[in-house]
C-alpha cells in the first residue's frame, strides 16, 4: 500500500491530536511503516530524522534492542494486574530505584502525564485538608503548559490550549517567569513572586513549575537560580512545590533530573515520557514520607488518597522503565549527553547569521531556534515542517519556534543534517 492510500482510510476515522484536520485537505498525513534507531519509515519508502523524539518521549531509539527484550520476557510472565491489594516484582524494583536517584519516599504510578499532574495537585490540596486547612488555590508559572485534563490545563497558562475551556478551569494564579537565563532575570523575577507569595500563600496549597525548561511554552528556559529560590519561596511560606519533570527529567537537560542543576528537593515529582523509553504509557508521581503520613490513619477517618487509574503500575511498562534505568547505569548516558549538546551548540551558532531568527537557546539536548514574530496567519512554522518533512526530517515547531529533542542515540552525521535541514527551511522564508 502506499501513503496516500493509507491516508486517506485514516482521515474516514481518526480525529488526530493537537490538529485542525481540516489543514489535511493540503498537508498529507504521514503514515509510518516501521522505525529503527533515530528513523521513521514511511509506506513511500521515504525515511525521517525523528528530531522530536516522537513527543519528546522516544530517548533511546526505535526498536531498541534491550527494551525489546525487557518487555517481551515480561510478557511471558504477567501482562497486567490491578494494583489495589496487589503488587509485583518489577514496580517494587522501579519505585525503590527511583527513590534511590530522586531521594524522595514514595511512589504513586498512573499512566500519563496530565494524570500525573492531576495526582500532585490533589495531593497537595489533600495534604492541608487532612491538617485542617482548605487551600483551594495554585500557583503556577506564566507561560508554562502542564497538559491537557481539566486541572493540569487549569495550572498552564497557554492560551492556545487554555482559553476555550475557561468556564471549566480550576482557580490557579499564574506567577512571573524570567524573560531569559541570566541569574539577573531570574533574581528579578524572584523579587516579583514574592509579592504573590506574601499575598495569598495561606490560599494555595502548591507551586507547580516545569524546571529550566518551559517545554510546550515554545520552550523558553531559566537560570536554575530561579528554582533555587522557588523553593525558598515555597519554605517560607509553607507552599509544596511540585516539580513537572514529565518532559525535562531522564537527561533532557544534561542532568538526570533538571532539579538536580538547582540541588533542591522537591515535595511532588511528577514523571512520564521518557520514563519508559517511549515504548508503553507509564508516568508516577514521587513525593516524601512526611505528606505520604497525612493520609496514612484508620480507614475511618475517611483521609485515604482514594484516586486510581485502571492500568496503575502497569507490569509491561514498568519493564520498560526498568530496561530505561539500566541503559542509564551502564552507558554512561549523561555524559555522552553532554558531549553531544556541546558539539549541537557550536553547529547551530550559524543561525544567527539569519535576519529571521530572533534568538537561539539550549539547556542539555533541548535546542530552540526562535524565528521573528512572523504575524500567526502566515504560519512560518508550518512552511519549515513541511520542509524539513520533504527533506528527510521531522520538525514540528512551536508557533515560531523551531526545536531539537533528539534521541540521545543520534549520532553527529545525523545531527548535521537534523541542523542542516533546519537551517535551510528558515532561510527558505527569509527569501519569500
């Protein structure tokens, strides 16, 4: 079968994410054959540099051997078992490895990272009402994205994604950012926070931030600086911080976890995407001994976290993340990480050398390329998607930004072509 007909059997059913699908009248849909290493195949026999690690989830690869195999003996034992009254082998090693690296206390799965959010905020919210406080507000951070379920949408604060269901939305207050990465941004921006701190800290019951990295907020970053004095912030005035690590975390940003830049320590850590090497839908939640205690009493008391997924620690995901773990332990992946996001940062100074590129910016192997403020209807990033897709590349932009979250298994030939590509389809709109 070809391409087009695949298409067009698709667009009789699906209703794609994140699409207008009305833009498929002139933007084909791409279907894909197979995948191996940092490649999609499509039915046309074309090829693509997957340079967004397929929603930023997919860190090692398609078809990676050694995850392959995790999940395949784990299919040969148990494909899933509730977990109200049960456990197994592979969440009990997981949860103790991630406690290990995290230095947190407690881990509670479900199976995305909306759900993930969710789970923080309500037992944030649940911690200070078990203590006799109702504390019905959130602090988030402007311009951040946390997902798309009514509370984590609640908590973002872009409007592409926010506006429309307003009416629905939680009540949550959105705090200054730094404009940049200098600690003189970020000092500033503190400054400025505080005042919503003194304000309403006996109102809101958690902070939620995306560390460094505004990921969906067309990636703008910050000083960990910023983090550090969050979370004195958040000390002081009795506020539990929670940290979005769900698409920063498993060395996106050059560390394991972005946090580990600030050396601070979260009260929530939320996770998901490269938890399990993109392969199966897994996220958790990891928190302390001190609030895991607030819910902890006779049944009675009715202060039980009564919240469940149906796929909660899920055996052949979990067995992934395992695999995910062990690759980071014996590959020396941070390190070869960083090698990697060096060398990406020299080859991308070239950009600038465009009238239409505004700004570049990195933190670890996330690279962002920010065009002019090309008016919305003219849609430039669009123009480079398509032609990195014609060339070999998947580039899906954010508004004017052009970005890089590679899989950390792309090698520097490949890397050249991914900023080559790149390159020439910005240039491409200097000419138009």
């Amino acid at each position: 079968m070809k391409n087009s007909e695949i298409m067009q059997k698709d667009l009789k059913f699906n209703w794609h994410p994140c699409t207008q699908m009305k833009d498929h009248e002139f933007l084909p849909l791409i279907p894909i054959k197979k995948a191996k290493g940092v490649y999609l195949y499509d039915f046309d026999g074309n090829k693509y540099i997957d340079s967004i690690s397929s929603w930023w989830v997919n860190i090692f690869g398609h078809q990676n051997k050694y995850i392959n195999k995790a999940i395949k003996n784990q299919l040969n034992k148990l494909e899933h078992i509730i977990f109200a009254g049960f456990t197994h082998k592979g969440a009990i090693k997981l949860s103790q490895r991630l406690c290990k690296i995290t230095k947190l206390d407690k881990v509670f799965y479900a199976d995305n990272g909306s759900s993930a959010v969710e789970i923080s905020l309500k037992m944030a919210y649940h911690y200070y009402l078990n203590k006799g406080e109702k504390r019905e507000l959130f602090f988030s951070l402007k311009n951040s994205y946390h997902g798309e379920t009514i509370g984590a949408l609640s908590v973002g604060d872009v409007d592409l994604y926010k506006k429309t269901y307003e009416p629905l939305l939680i009540k949550s207050i959105q705090i200054p950012v730094p404009n940049n990465q200098s600690d003189e941004e970020a000092i500033s921006a503190l400054k400025d926070c505080e005042i919503y701190f003194e304000k309403y800290h006996n109102q809101v019951s958690s902070l939620i931030v995306e560390p460094l990295v505004q990921c969906a907020g067309e990636m703008k970053m910050y000083s960990p600086l910023f983090l550090q004095g969050l979370r004195k912030l958040c000390n002081k005035f009795d506020i539990k911080l929670i940290l979005d690590e769900i698409a920063t975390g498993f060395g996106r940003t050059g560390s394991m976890f972005a946090y580990f830049q600030a050396d601070i320590k979260p009260d929530f850590l939320c996770l998901s995407k490269g938890l399990t090497g993109g392969y199966m839908p897994l996220s958790c939640v990891l928190t302390t001994n001190k609030i895991y205690q607030e819910f902890y009493c006779d049944y009675e008391k009715l202060k039980a976290f009564l919240h469940s997924h149906s796929y909660t620690a899920n055996p052949l995901a979990i067995s992934a993340a395992n695999a995910v773990l062990d690759i980071f332990e014996k590959k020396d992946i941070i390190t070869k990480n960083n090698k990697k996001s060096k060398y990406i940062w020299k080859k991308i100074q070239k950009f600038k050398k465009l009238n239409n590129v505004k700004e570049i910016r990195q933190t670890g192997m996330i690279i962002a390329i920010e065009m002019i403020n090309y008016p919305f209807e003219k849609r430039a990033g669009l123009e480079v998607y398509k032609y990195g897709l014609k060339h070999g590349v998947l580039l899906r932009p954010l508004g004017n930004v052009i970005y890089f979250m590679p899989p950390y298994v792309i090698k520097y030939k490949e890397i050249n072509k991914m900023i080559e590509v790149a390159y020439k389809g910005i240039q491409c709109l200097e000419d138009k």
